[in-house]
C-alpha cells in the first residue's frame, strides 16, 4: 500500500511542480484567519496522512498478534479508516487523472 501511495505522490507532486507556474496557491480558511498553501503541499499532507493511517493500522494489527493489549475492534477501526483514507487519495487521483485526460483531449 506504502508503494501505491508513494507513486501517487510523486505523480501529483509531479504534475504540482509544472502547474505552480500558473497557480500561485490555493486559498484555505481556518477559522477567522485565512492563509495561502500550494496545491503541491496540499497533496503531500495529504498523502503524509495517509501514510500515518495506515502505520497507525499496521501497529495496531502487530499489537494484537502480539497481544500487547489492542483489542479487535480497535485493529479492525484501524484498518478500516485506513482503507477508506486510501480509497479517498486513490479517487481523488483518478478524477486529476481524468481531468488531464479531457483538458489534453481538447483541441484549441
């Protein structure tokens, strides 16, 4: 899983490097304060999140085979959040993905 998430990140941080040209940055609000981010950090906070989601699972599945007081549940809600923050970064990249595609596809 480590690996997939690795190679979206180096795609989209990729595609984030020749587009910041054009894109000085994103614009998010926190609260009362409002402050500006790249989109390239954006997606590697992101993808950093779901890395530690997923280590998160990992030891929490170690604990319990191990018997180091992690119940089941707690391993089963470990990886299960991982899995979905996963499947949310893996469906965020394919519609990037498709819209390059279209934007590519267009004739000018």
């Amino acid at each position: 899983m480590q690996t997939a998430v690795a190679a979206t990140a180096n795609a989209v941080g990729a595609g984030a490097q020749a587009t910041s040209q054009y894109a000085k940055g994103t614009s998010i609000t926190t609260g009362t304060a409002s402050q500006t981010a790249p989109f390239g950090s954006l997606v590697n906070d992101a993808i950093a999140s779901v890395n530690a989601m997923e280590t998160q699972a990992r030891t929490a599945v170690d604990g319990m085979m191990t018997g180091s007081g992690v119940d089941v549940h707690e391993a089963m809600i470990s990886m299960q959040k991982a899995d979905m923050a996963f499947e949310l970064a893996l469906a965020v990249r394919n519609k990037a993905v498709q819209a390059y595609q279209s934007v590519m596809g267009m004739q000018f």
